[in-house]
C-alpha cells in the first residue's frame, strides 16, 4: 500500500508538471516570443483558460502527500520553510499578474503585470528544479526526521548544505530549459504567423539546451546520490525511465522540424514523464534521503501514515481524482484550436 501511494504521489506531480508546466514555460519566454500589446495578449489568452486549472494537480499533490506521508510533510515543509515560503509568494505573484493585468487600458500598468508575470514564472521553474535537486541529493537528517537547510551557504556540498548549491542550480537550469521548450512548443501549437515562427525557434534553441542539461545532471546525480545508480544496477527494467526520456527528445527535434507542433509538445511531455519517472524510480524507496548518514532518510515505510488510514484514504481519493481528471479533459477539449487575440478572450 505504501509503493501504491508513492507511485501515486508521483503521478500528480509529473501531471502538474506537464500540464502547470507548459504556462510556466509561456511566463518564461513572454518577452521572447511577443513582441507587441497584442501578442502579449495572444500569449495570456493561450494559457487563461487552462493554468488555474492546471495548479489544482499541485494542490491534488500537496493534499496526497499529507494524507499519506505526513512524517514527510511535516519535516519538508519545516526543514524547507523559507524556499517553500518564496514559492508561495511567486504563485501569488504570477497569478495576481494574470488576474490584474487587464483591469485598467494603461500601457505602464500592464507592462509592470507583464514583467512580474514573466519573472514569477522564470523563477517558480527555478525554484521547483532546485527542490527537486534537494530531494535528489538529501538533507541533513537527524534521526529523528528533522532538518532545517539554509537559502544558501557556500554553493558546496557537505554535511549542511543550502537549498542553493552547484547541484541543485544545476538541476534548476535543467528545469528551466525543459520549461521553456515545453512552453515554447505550446505556444507553437496555439498561434499563428510571425509568434508562432519565433516560438518555433525558441523551442529549438531550448532543445539543444534541454539536451545538454539532462546530460549534466544525469552525471552529477550519479556522483551525488549513488542510490539512483545502485538501483538501476538492481533493477535493470527502470531503465525504461530514462529511455522513454531520450525517445521523447528525439521525437521532439523530429516532429519540430516537420511542422508538426501538436505532436512534438505531446513528445515533450514523454520527455518530462520520463525525466520525472526517472528520478521517482531511482529514489525509491527514499522520499527524502540523507546526505548526512548513509541508509538513513524518510521512506515509503517509516514516513507513510498508518495502513488503514491508507486503506480507507483511498476510497475517497479515487472518485475525487476522477472528478479532477474529467474536468481537465473537459476543458482542453472545449479550449481545443488556436488562441484568439481578442481582449475578452481573456
């Protein structure tokens, strides 16, 4: 039952991933692929109906982790409290810029929600790849699960990092390349004309970038957590992880350069499941290791909550996350074809 809500867990947040993912990568390139008060709009009204939507996989996410592993919630949100705090913050920010921007016909007020839009979401794709390279590499963990892990200290790893460090920056420019492609290829789906060519583009700039990132933090994963490569040796199958991740990139430079931008941004989201998938795999059965002590960390087994309340948690879970899931389809399905340039379109 424990691996059941792990995979779980796993589940949502590659979903949030791909789906919050893609208006992430549209924040990041704002200024990139517009150029003018109308293709700003174009590029809001390509995401208005989707990112709040696309956040409740995060919430979906958050309330899962605490309804199974709460041992783990409480010591990550406590160790990581300022980090989350700053998260918190840009998820208001950027959601205040999408909400606000067109309440008042001022240039300077919506070239102000522009920038705070386009800088929330720069640094929220950040911020997530740097959390996910802290629970890749570890924290200091005492033995009794707790932990506190400054901003930064000095960009080493040792026995107390900060959330800040070579490695985990490293991860959070992986994020940000596969982001920005990922948002790019969406924004190539979705217009038309000039924008569309200049999302083209970028998406082929970050391509190269993606592809050199997960090379780098491929390798300095396996120097950093020697778990993620003893589990492969043990489990020859969850090479399919980063298997189905390379199919996905190179699916992603096939499609794109035949035009066919609907199915490259779907083999972007192979290449995110499969990145994800990866790093799910090769931590298991740690939810958080330790950087500190060898073996010692939150697992599936000491973290999760007990095996009736697991039991009966999924009954409720299930009719919930079916309901989520039928209004998303829903809503892509009814958004479906090209975003209109139209101020009430948004």
């Amino acid at each position: 039952m424990e691996t059941l809500w792990f995979v779980l867990v796993a589940w949502l947040l590659t979903m949030y991933v791909l789906l919050d993912g893609f208006d992430l990568g549209v924040g990041t390139i704002h200024f990139c692929a517009a150029r003018n008060e109308s293709e700003r709009r174009l590029l809001l009204n390509s995401v208005g109906p989707f990112w709040d939507g696309n956040e409740v996989w995060l919430l979906a996410a958050g309330g899962t982790l605490v309804l199974a592993f709460p041992s783990l919630y409480a010591s990550g949100f406590s160790g990581l409290y300022l980090g989350l705090m700053v998260v918190l913050w840009l998820l208001i920010l950027r959601g205040a810029a999408i909400g606000l921007r067109n309440h008042f016909v001022n240039a300077l007020w919506r070239s102000f929600w522009d920038v705070v839009f386009s800088g929330a979401s720069l640094l929220l794709t950040l911020l997530f790849g740097v959390a996910l390279g802290n629970v890749v590499r570890g924290v200091p963990l005492d033995a009794a699960g707790n932990f506190f892990v400054p901003l930064w200290g000095d960009f080493r790893l040792g026995a107390q990092p900060g959330i800040l460090d070579w490695y985990t920056i490293l991860v959070g420019l992986a994020a940000l390349a596969a982001l920005a492609q990922h948002g790019s290829l969406w924004v190539a789906l979705k217009t038309e004309g000039s924008i569309q060519e200049r999302a083209r583009r970028t998406a082929a700039a970050a391509w190269y970038g993606t592809l050199g990132m997960s090379l780098v933090i491929t390798g300095a994963t396996f120097r950093v957590q020697p778990h993620v490569p003893e589990r492969l040796v043990q489990q020859p199958w969850g090479f399919v992880f980063p298997a189905l991740a390379l199919a996905g990139l190179l699916w992603i430079l096939l499609l794109r350069q035949r035009g066919m931008d609907g199915w490259a941004f779907l083999a972007s989201g192979v290449f995110l499941a499969g990145m994800l998938g990866s790093a799910a795999f090769g931590l298991y059965p740690y939810l958080l290791p330790s950087n500190s002590q060898a073996g010692l960390g939150l697992t599936v087994y000491n973290a999760a909550a007990e095996p009736y309340a697991l039991r009966v948690a999924l009954w409720w879970w299930i009719p919930g996350m079916i309901l989520v899931a039928t209004y998303t389809g829903w809503v892509y399905r009814r958004m479906a074809g090209k975003a209109k340039p139209e101020e009430e379109a948004y």
